[in-house]
C-alpha cells in the first residue's frame, strides 16, 4: 500500500464515515510532546480530508507508542479496517490483478467521477458517493468511458422526449434502472450504446404512433437500420398502412405493421413481394375503370 501523500489539501467534498465496529481507538487524554504533536497535526489533517476522523485515536495511539515517522503511521493506519473501508475499491482492482491506488490517487478518480456525472445533469444523489464510486474504481472505469456513458444518459433519456423515457422504461426497466443500466461498468460500453440505438428506432416507430417492442427495436439495431431510416420509413408506413390492409383485405389478406417494416426497414423480399402481388391485384382490378395503378400507390423503398 502506498503511503499518505502530505502534499494533499485539507479539505475534500467527501465525507464518509466507516461503519461502526471500524476498529478506531478514542483519542487517548495523554497529552503529546511538540515533536509528538507536530506529527499528529501533519497527519491528521490528511485522514480529516478523506472522511477518515475516526482514526484520529489510532493516530494518537501509534504517536504514544513511538511512531512518528509518516511512512510508519501511514502504514499502520493503512491496516485498519476504517481505512481498508474507506479505499475499498482497491481491494477489487487487487482482486481483478490491478495495481491499488495511492489514496491521491483514488481521491482524485472519485472527483474526476464526481464532476463527469453532475456535468451531464445527473440527478442529485445518484452516484454522488464515495460508495458509489466504489465499483467503478475496482473495475478500473476511467473517466472517459463514464462520459460517454453519462452523455448517453443524459442525451437519450434525462433530456429525452416523454416517450423515450417511456421506452427505456419498456425496454430496460424505470428510470433509475434505466440510468444505472447505462452507468453499470458491469456493462460494456458497446451493449450500452446498442440499447440507446434500439430506443431511437423503437422512438421513431412511437413519434407516428406504432408500438415497436425491444427484440423488435435490437432486430433492425443489428440489421443496420438506421436513426434517418426509420423515421423516413415510419413516415412513410404512417401514409400508406390504412391503404394497404384495405386493399389486403379486399383480397383475403392482411398487410401487417410487421409486413410493412419487414419491407420498407428490413428490405425483405417476401415482404416487398407480397406488396408487389397486392398492388398487381388492385391493379388488375380497377385497370381501364379509372382505379389505382401500382404507380399511383407510390411505395418506394426506404434504404436502412
């Protein structure tokens, strides 16, 4: 374990205390010689800093005792259970074969963490804890990966319309669940980026009034679909649905919302075929009696 770095600020927007049973000792009422309290001021400034007041008793302990070097009190303070509580994160990045962080180090991650997640709005008490921080330090996260994160977060559903909310809601769970899903460092950045890319689509289909459920929304995210696609092509379905189940129905059939995506998202053929026999059918039906032709159906395929 590295040793306290002295050249920390007193001060820290981190205030957490150990659980009780931490194993701190109350300040002992033997008082400290100047060499002995120039000693204990230097340290206990740093372990006031990180949260860490409670030690204060051990400190005076060690100092009695005749420890008053910093790398010998610092490592001592380092092994109690305050202290190992407080940086906990470095025993996941040890138990993950990563090297611990000094406690400059770690403080300095969390307050990277911190000012990422409330410049993209997060809401208050969400991720604002040095318990929260926990994990993403013992999986190694950096900051850079937490922004883009948090920018999902923020972009596809802090500030996103109603409806988008409502579809992560669908999709992913509530909205605390959906913001933990996007922030979770137990899921890769690429899955994160996918579910943000299905509640788009699934977005676009619900700006025109078509319910697209999530295995449908990750079907067109994995065939390519894209953002303009879709709402080019929902567009388009929102113009000519009513049309095509009457001339379906005229014929026994039905053309489906499914029949319509598979054809004008997913570019399928039996989809585009069955268009084609319908409209050839209408076609047939009306020719020389003033009715539509396939032309003036006006279907175009809308590329993903």
């Amino acid at each position: 374990m590295s040793t306290f770095d002295q050249n920390l600020p007193t001060t820290g927007p981190f205030n957490v205390k150990p659980p009780a049973g931490g194993g701190s000792k109350p300040p002992s009422s033997t008082p400290l010689n100047a060499g002995q309290q120039s000693a204990y001021d230097l340290m206990a400034s740093t372990l006031k800093s990180w949260g860490l007041d409670t030690l204060l008793g051990d400190l005076k302990q060690f100092i009695l005792a005749g420890d008053t070097s910093p790398d010998t009190l610092s490592l001592k303070l380092s092994q109690t259970d305050a202290y190992k509580q407080r940086f906990i994160g470095n025993e996941q990045r040890k138990a993950n074969g990563l090297p611990e962080l000094n406690p400059a180090q770690y403080i300095a991650l969390e307050e990277q963490y911190s000012n990422v997640l409330r410049s993209y709005g997060l809401p208050p008490g969400f991720y604002d804890s040095t318990k929260d921080f926990t994990d993403f330090i013992g999986k190694d996260l950096s900051p850079d990966e937490l922004r883009t994160r948090a920018q999902i977060a923020h972009d596809q559903y802090e500030a996103a319309p109603q409806y988008m909310k409502d579809l992560w809601g669908q999709y992913f769970g509530g909205k605390g669940d959906a913001i933990a899903a996007i922030i979770d460092p137990d899921t890769a950045t690429a899955v994160i980026q996918d579910r943000a890319k299905q509640v788009a689509l699934g977005a676009a289909g619900a700006q025109y009034g078509f319910g697209v459920n999530a295995a449908r929304a990750k079907q067109f995210v994995d065939a390519g679909v894209t953002l303009q696609g879709a709402q080019q092509a929902y567009q388009q379905i929102a113009a000519i649905q009513g049309q095509d189940q009457t001339i379906a129905k005229r014929f026994g059939q039905q053309f489906t919302q499914q029949d319509e995506e598979n054809d004008l998202l997913l570019g399928q053929g039996d989809a585009m075929q069955k268009r084609k026999s319908l409209y050839g059918s209408e076609e047939a039906l009306f020719k020389g009696s003033g009715g539509l032709d396939a032309n003036a159906l006006g279907v175009s395929q809308v590329a993903p």
